[in-house]
C-alpha cells in the first residue's frame, strides 16, 4: 500500500510537471489552467480560467485533490499489480495501459460531474496520463525487484 501511494505521488508529480510545461508551451494556454481544472473538483468551476493566473490557495486546492487522486490512483494500480505478480516490462505496459484508462474515465466518465474536462480533451492530456501510468508501472516494477 505504501509503495502505491509513493509511486502515485511521485507519478503525478511528473504528471502535472508535464501538464504545466506542455500546456502553455505546445496547448497555448496557461501553465495555470490545469492545476485551477484539478481545484474546481473541489471549488466549483468558478475558479476556472479566465483568468489562468497563479492564486495560491487556488494552486494548493489544486494539488492537494490532484495528488489525493494520485495516490488512490496508486493503490488501486499496486492492488492489480500485486494480484498479477507480472514482470518489470509488463507493469511498464500496464501502467501506460493504466494511464489511458485513467483519461478515458476521467475525461469522458466523469464530465457528467465536471463538464469543464471537455476541454481538456486533447493530445496533450493524453500524453500527459500515459507518462502518469508508466511512471507508476516503472516505479511499482522498480520497487517490486529492490529487495
């Protein structure tokens, strides 16, 4: 369970690092818009951009429901690794698996509850959850064979 939770916290960090460079550098957007996307979870939507600034209690809002998810995420990941036992590739290629799964779900499950993730429907996001799952699947076969 403690390896779950680590391996999501460290994913996710990747994942929002990724989020917050390529948005803005290849999306045209704000650095700022995905974090305020993960507080309105929590805050409502009218914390979504415009503006696409930074807010501090916004961005903390943002990363502690972000990194909350992260972690379950984790845990539910290291449950199906540890019942399948597989070998380090495999838990690569089904973290990434994982990762797509994890968008399909959030961004076309759960819009009925957050609307405002349509529009983050895009190469971007994908690429940013399939790094999320095999970052976790590297770190779940990483920490499977550290003995």
């Amino acid at each position: 369970m403690k390896i779950g939770i680590a391996g999501g916290i460290v994913a996710g960090l990747i994942f929002v690092l990724v989020e917050m460079i390529l948005v803005p550098t290849v999306g045209g957007g704000s650095a700022f818009g995905p974090p305020r996307m993960m507080a309105a979870i929590a805050m409502g939507k009218d914390v979504l951009p415009p503006p696409a600034t930074f807010d501090a209690g916004i961005f903390a809002v943002g990363m502690l429901v972000h990194f909350a998810l992260s972690a379950v995420l984790g845990v539910i990941f290291a449950l199906f690794i540890n019942r399948f036992q597989m070998a380090s590739a495999a838990t690569i290629g089904a973290g990434l698996v994982f990762g797509l799964l994890v968008y399909l779900v959030n961004f076309y499950g759960l819009t009925a509850i957050f609307p405002w993730f349509e529009m983050a429907r895009n190469a971007i996001t994908i690429v940013a959850h399939l790094i999320f799952g095999g970052v976790l699947g590297w770190w779940m076969s990483a920490k499977s064979t550290a003995v």
